[in-house]
C-alpha cells in the first residue's frame, strides 16, 4: 500500500478541526508516541492528535482516507506487541481527553463511556456505586485500548474477557461514517454481531470513541490462598483439577520459582523460590468460602503442596496476592540490558501442564533466561524470553524457543494469542491459527478500510 506524506495543508486542516492547543508535531511527544512496551521497533508519527469528539474524528479520518494518510488510534500504549506503533507514520488519534463517564445506568448495572478512561479510574467511580468492570489487565491501559485488544486478565476466569462486556459502541469509519453497533440488551439474536467485530480488531477498522460496558456488583466476600508447590507439574496439575471439580475461582494465577525469585528481590518478600499459585474466590458469605476453601485444600494436598496459606477478607486477599503484582517489573529490574520477547499462548486447561512444561523446556535447551507466569485458570501462558536483540545469534535462540512455544499451542488447538493481540509480534503465526479464514478477515479489512489507512502493518503481514 502507497501513503501520502503528510503536509503543511494537512496540517492547518486539522488545526481547523482541533485548532492549535490539541496537535503536536514536536519532538518528545512524537516519541513518546512511538513506542508501546515491546520492544518492537520505533516509529514516530507525523503528528498527535488530541481529539475531543467523534466528530472532530470523523472530520480528520475522512480527510486522511481521501489523502492516503495514515491513522493510528492511541490509548495508553501499554500494548505488548507493538500494536499502537504507527509504522506508517500519519496521524496518531491520543483518546487522552476522552475520558468522560457519559451515563451511569445504576439500576441496569451498565455505564456508557468515552474510551480513552483509564480502567482503573473507571473502577474507583464505580465503586462508589457497589459495581466493576471485572477484566484487568494489570497495566494502566484505556478502555479503548482494551475493546481493541480484547484485553482480559487475572478475573477473566470468573467473569469473562472485554468481549463479554460490550453491549453498544459508536465508531468511526475509515470513511468518516459514525456508526452505533449493538444495543442496551443484554442479549439479542438480531443480525451480524459487529460489536463483537470491532473488538479486537486492534484499530485496523475504525476508531472506537464510546461504549457501553456491562458491569458486575462488587463481591460481598473474599477468600484468598498462596500455595506452593515442589514440582511446577504439580502446580498445573493443581489448577486442571481445581476447574475439572466445578468450582469457580475469581482469579488463578501461576509463577514459575524464577520468577517467584525476581518477584522476592524486587519488592523485599520471603515467598519460598518455588512453583506458586495464586487463587481468589469471590462469595456471598464466609461460610460458601469456607467450603470452597476445604475443597481446594484437599486438591492442593493430593498434588503435594508443600506451603499452603490462606486468608478470608479483603485485606488478607491483598496481602497474599502482593507477590503477584509487577512481574514485569520485577523482571525487568533483575535483568538490566536484556530485552523480553513476550509469550502470550492460550491453551485448552487439560493442555496446560504440557504447555508450561516444554515453553520452559524450550527456554532450557537453548541455554537462554526466561520466565513463566500467567493466568493458569484461563489455560493462559505468558513467558518473558530474555535476550538482546542486537546479538544476532542469541536473538535467533529467542526467536526460535519463541516460535516453539507458539507451534505447540497452535497444535494443541491453542492461540498464539490470549489477550495481548497480534500487533506486529504475531502476525506471523495467523496463517497457522487461522487458516482459510485469514483470507475472510482479510476481505472484511478490505471492505471497511479500502485504502488501508487504520492502524496499517497489523495483523496481516
Ligand atoms: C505490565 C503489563 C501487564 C499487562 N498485562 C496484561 C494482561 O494481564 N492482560 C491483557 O489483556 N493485557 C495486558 N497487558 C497489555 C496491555 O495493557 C493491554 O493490551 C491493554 O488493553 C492496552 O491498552 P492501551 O490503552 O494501553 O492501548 P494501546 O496500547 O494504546 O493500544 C492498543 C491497540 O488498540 C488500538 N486502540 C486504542 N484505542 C482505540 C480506540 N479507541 N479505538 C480503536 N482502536 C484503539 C491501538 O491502535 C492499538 O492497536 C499488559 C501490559 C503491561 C505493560
């Protein structure tokens, strides 16, 4: 696809939009728009845009798609697969100023919002109101960015994905054209789902400047549990047993002892260096806890634990969990001047003991550094693979215990992806995941962005 450079026309056209305050082509901010936090190459934009409605959005996109100028939709640029990066350049939408709660439908437990609100803001307002929006993807990401990426996390085992908590959205076209998609029901037979299509769809189809969230009333009780196993076999084995028994926890999490290591140095904890899960409940009483608690003790015990400690109440939910949180940090801290190459694989939970077992065996084997964690409930695996990727060779060994560990999801009927999107990082492997049906992704991209201006380089190779 050939794209217009942008011009000084181009410009004043869009500072007749937005005028002079809400545009920058200065320097620091074209890089702070660059790059997310992969370590996929950088790319400046040609400029940052400030937007504070769908129509000033709609206005600019059309001018862009006339002129072949290319359009990148900017949250909070905490992907991890260099999904925000414009690497054609263009013009970058930064949702920053859209940031408003529009309507709170208390009695029908859902909230309309602009979707560049931070996540978290949005559930310290709720809050106020007895109510959540469950999926958390840890990072201080926009609910923009998470309707695009489909984001999820340590609660999606209980509550579901950002998918399942799209009941309505207003987007603009790469033509110009503000759509409404979906309704206020929290179920409907009527017609194609195109809320469904624009989620995950990574910003390459249009913008999305607002949607209505389903939301969840804030649990009444809480139980919480750190178990340790000697053998990380154990560990997963624990976690296909806890969801084979029906119970349903809100959040089961695991840590490899490397990254229990990096976690203990990083925040000054004592967490025996072992293979670790962590696990939540959400309940209405103590004693439905308590129960609960008696069954997952005795799976714990079968797959011999060898530390168990629990707590009932939010307080002790939150002092248990403390190791959980900063992984990548952590990381990051105990590994100065190597760079991670990011494993996001999803298998199905019978799959997921094999699944950590060769991600690490692949890691091992080519005598690289690299860590294991992720959501085990969800049959989720991330994997930080450590290398630099200026040393040719040893970035090869990444690459390859990457591309392995991405094979063997895919041939257990897996994703190459669970909640972090395709981006740039993953493209590679769609053929693969998806088949003849790339082909038809390909044509809906097609249709809705003839000229290819959205979020160009994504997805497709
Ligand atoms: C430490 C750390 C932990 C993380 N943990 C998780 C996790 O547990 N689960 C998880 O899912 N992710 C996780 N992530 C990844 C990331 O936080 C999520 O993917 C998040 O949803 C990105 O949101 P953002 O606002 O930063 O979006 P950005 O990174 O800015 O953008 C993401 C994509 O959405 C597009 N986009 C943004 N806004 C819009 C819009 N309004 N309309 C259309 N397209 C748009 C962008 O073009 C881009 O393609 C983690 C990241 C970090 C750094």
């Amino acid at each position: 696809m050939k794209y217009s450079k942008l011009t000084a026309r181009d410009l004043e056209f869009i500072k007749g939009v937005v005028g002079s305050e809400r545009i920058s082509t200065g320097e620091s901010v074209l890089d702070l728009h660059a790059k997310d936090e992969s370590t996929h190459p950088k790319r400046r934009p040609d400029v940052v845009v400030w937007p504070i409605s769908a129509e000033e959005i709609s206005q600019i996109i059309k001018m862009a798609n006339g002129r072949r100028i290319p359009v990148t939709p900017w949250g909070a640029g905490t992907s991890l697969e260099g999904n925000p990066i414009p690497v054609e350049g263009g013009i970058v939408f930064d949702l920053q100023k859209m940031n408003h709660v529009l309507e709170l439908r208390e009695e029908d437990l859902q909230v309309r919002v602009e979707t560049g609100i931070i996540y978290k803001e949005l559930n310290r307002y709720l809050s106020r109101y007895g109510l959540f929006f469950p999926p958390d993807p840890g990072a201080a990401a926009t609910i923009g960015g998470m309707v695009a990426n489909n984001a999820s996390g340590v609660r999606t085992i209980k509550y579901g994905a950002t998918k399942d908590f799209i009941l309505n959205m207003l987007v603009v076209l790469p033509s110009g054209e503000i759509i409404r998609t979906g309704t206020n029901a929290i179920k409907s037979s009527s017609g194609y789902d195109l809320c469904r299509l624009f989620v995950g769809s990574e910003g390459t189809l249009g913008l999305v400047t607002e949607v209505t969230l389903r939301l969840i009333g804030l649990p009444a009780e809480f139980m919480a549990a750190v178990v340790q196993f000697n053998d990380i076999r154990d560990a997963t084995n624990t976690v296909s047993q806890i969801m084979r028994t029906g119970l349903s926890p809100a959040a089961l999490e695991l840590l490899d002892s490397q990254t229990v290591q990096v976690v203990n140095r990083y925040k000054k904890l004592s967490l025996e260096e072992r293979p670790t899960l962590f696990m939540e409940f959400h309940g209405t009483s103590v004693s439905s806890l308590r129960e609960e608690l008696k069954i997952v003790k005795e799976i714990c015990a079968e797959h011999r634990h060898v530390h168990f400690d629990s707590g009932i109440g939010r307080e002790e939910r939150n002092r248990l969990w403390e190791a959980r949180y900063d992984v990548h940090e952590s990381i990051k801290a105990n590994n100065p001047g190597l760079f991670p190459l990011y494993i996001d694989t999803a298998v199905p939970i019978s799959k997921y003991p094999d699944m950590v077992e060769w991600g690490q065996r692949m890691v091992a084997e080519r005598g690289l550094k690299g860590y294991a964690f992720g959501h085990a409930g969800s049959g989720n695996l991330h994997m930080e693979i450590l290398g630099v990727p200026d040393d040719k060779d040893q970035w090869q060994k990444v690459e390859e215990a990457g591309e392995q560990v991405v094979s063997f999801a895919l041939k257990c009927g897996g994703t190459a992806t669970g909640e972090h999107g395709v981006g740039i990082g993953k493209k590679k492997f769609m053929k693969r995941e998806h088949g003849e049906s790339l082909h038809l992704m390909k044509q809906i991209k097609d249709l809705l962005d003839p000229n290819g201006i959205m979020n160009p380089g994504k997805i497709f190779e």
